[in-house]
C-alpha cells in the first residue's frame, strides 16, 4: 500500500473537507439563493451560476489535496507545499464571493424576515472561520511552531465552521421553509446564539493547552448556545406536525447536540471526553444527524421527490442507517462502560455508513431522472 493512502489521519482529512465544502456548504448555497430569490422577488444574477461553479470546482480539488499530506506539507518536485491549507484558502476566497453576492442581492428588503437574520449570521460566522485557515498558512509560511496557536486556528476555521455557519445557516433554512406552510414565531434569539457560538471553538483544542479561565469562557457560551438552541427546539416542536420524518429526526438530533453543550459544563467531562473517541461522535451526530438529515429533507420537498411512491421509505431507511451508526459511534466513545469490542463497533459503524450513502446516491438519480423528464417535455 502506497504511503499516501496509509496516512489515516490524511483520509480523514479529505473526507471530511470534502463534506464540508462540498456536500453542506453547497447545499446550503444554493438553497439559501432558492429561499432568499422568494423573498426579494427577483432573479437570480449570472454570476451566481458562476459563483456556485467555482465553489463546487474547489471543493473537489479539496480532496486530493488534503489526501495527499493532510495540513502537513507536500513533496512537489524540488519544493514542499502545504497543499491543504491552500486550497482551504481558495475554498474561503468563494465564500466571500458568495456573501458579496448575498449582501448585494439581500440589501433591497425592507424587512429583513427571521430567516434572513439567521443567514445574516449564519455566513459572518463562516467569514470568521476563514480567519483560521489565513493563519494556518500564515505559521507554515513563517515556520512557527506553536502548537497552541496551531490548534486554535484549526479549530477557530473547523469548528466555527460547522457549529457556527451550518447551524445557524441550517436553521434559517427550516425557519424559511416552515413560513410557506406556517406562521413563524416573533422571537426567536439569532445574534445572542452567534455570538455564544463564537467562542466555542476552544473547546476543541486538547485540553492541555487551554488554560481554565479561557475554557470556561468556551464551556459557559457552549452552554448558552445549547440553551438557546433548545429555544428553537421548542419553537419547532410547537409545528412538529408540518416537518417531513427525516427533518423531525434532524431536529431531534439537534436537541442532542444543546444537550452535549450542557453537559460539558459538569466538571472534569471535557478533560475526559478528549481522552476518549467522543468527538467522533460529536461530529458525527452534528453533520450527519442534524445537518444532513436535514438538508436531504429540505432538497427532496425542494425536488418534488416527495411525492414520488418510493419516497415513503426514505426517512426510515435513512434514520435506520445513521441511528445504528450514530450509536456504535458513541458505544466507541463510551467504550470503557461497554462490554462490546472495538473492533465489532468500529465494523458496525463502517457497514452502516453505507445506508446513508445509498440513500444519498438514490435521491441523487432520481432527481437526475426528474431533470431529464423535465427537460424532454420541454424539448417535446
């Protein structure tokens, strides 16, 4: 086996960037212009089409790029590169576009509606986050060596990444598509939950570089940002007979992770947790759980798949899948209080993952399927 692809950590690396710039920012791209089109009224501008382009070039390049060596540097020839943090720079000169584009589009509302607040957050979170990938390539252009300065840009980029733009952005999304079937709440708190978000990314660096006031700062906000997250739980229980199986899950998923952030508060968990394999877990439950369940609920009513007979076994088959590996995740991270062996989790988890993207690639051909009947009625 060549070195390349027995670098695990590399692997992991570029399947992840892969679904974060890929998979969730470009389903969220392009379902906040479908939204945000509804509510201005007005067209969508070329150079949209071209800004998604180029967003969905960059992100596949991500994967070879960070397959390579990871965030580490890369033999090209008679120089080392970090090709990683390069491309995670380019990936982030898109998402500026991207809000240039939103502002301009978004600057004409009268009112800016609670989902559009939401996304107003959603992407200067996702501004913030880019700061972290500049300083990654900064300490590899200057040769430091801090590793707490490289761990808190890592995770400033990463984490705010997740829990900060596709979070908010994501709620902005169910909120907007709630208020076509319902009447939306007229409080629900948006810049109190960004900003208690912004100083959650601490959390994810080792526990042995943070000194206890900052982690405190982290851990209190962490928990406010859970609470106020169960603010729009509850919002969203009120019209829990207008959400589709696989958003209900989602939400349900979502309620977890405000959990997790409280539970973080009781002393000496966060110290433990990082000895053990729950991050997995926590990242796992996060994008997979809450965000893809989700987004796949959002583009298939967005589709019209719902109405199509199949459909009907979506949800369970999809909640099937990431339920069992969402649980053996957690008998991972929680292996020292379960009498199951890793190998048999770890396995579980690898065979269940294909129940998801099955899922995933079946909406995929249907909706190709769709485009193509709809383009021959056209033609015809």
């Amino acid at each position: 086996m060549p070195t390349w692809a027995a670098n695990y950590t590399a692997i992991r690396h570029a399947h992840s960037h892969l679904m974060y710039f890929g998979w969730a920012t470009l389903a969220l791209m392009a379902l906040i212009w479908r939204f945000l089109s509804l509510y201005t009224g007005r067209a969508l501008p070329r150079s949209v089409h071209w800004q998604m382009g180029i967003t969905a070039v960059l992100a596949l390049l991500s994967f070879p790029a960070f397959w390579a060596n990871g965030y580490g540097l890369t033999q090209i020839g008679s120089v080392s590169l970090p090709l990683g943090s390069m491309i995670a720079t380019l990936n982030g000169l898109t998402w500026f576009h991207f809000a240039w584009l939103y502002w301009r589009q978004s600057s004409g509302l009268a009112r800016r509606p609670l989902p559009v607040q939401l996304w107003d957050w959603a992407i200067l979170l996702l501004l913030l986050s880019f700061g972290g990938a500049l300083g990654l390539v900064a300490m590899v252009v200057t040769g430091a060596q801090s590793l707490f300065l490289q761990q808190t840009f890592l995770h400033l980029f990463l984490d705010l990444f997740a829990v900060g733009w596709f979070t908010v952005a994501l709620l902005g999304l169910l909120w907007a598509w709630l208020g076509q079937r319902v009447a939306l709440p007229r409080r629900l708190p948006i810049l109190p939950l960004a900003l208690a978000i912004a100083p959650t990314f601490f959390l994810g660096i080792s526990p042995a570089l943070v000194a206890p006031p900052l982690f405190w700062v982290a851990a209190l906000a962490n928990g406010l940002a859970g609470l106020l997250l169960f603010w729009h739980v509850g919002a969203l229980l009120r019209r829990w007979v207008h959400l589709p199986w696989l958003a209900r899950f989602g939400v349900a998923m979502l309620a977890v992770h405000g959990l997790m952030a409280l539970v973080v508060l009781w002393p000496g968990v966060w110290e433990w947790s990082a000895r053990t394999q729950l991050r997995v877990y926590f990242l796992h439950n996060l994008l997979l759980g809450w965000m893809s369940s989700l987004l796949l609920a959002l583009i298939v009513e967005q589709l019209g798949l719902g109405k199509m007979r199949w459909s009907r076994w979506l949800g369970p088959v999809w909640i099937a899948g990431v339920g069992v590996m969402l649980l053996t995740l957690l008998g991972l991270g929680m292996l020292q209080f379960v009498s199951i062996s890793a190998l048999v989790l770890l396995r579980a988890a690898a065979w269940s993952s294909l129940i998801p993207a099955a899922v995933a690639v079946g909406v995929w051909l249907a909706s190709v399927r769709l485009n193509q009947a709809a383009a021959s009625t056209r033609s015809g």
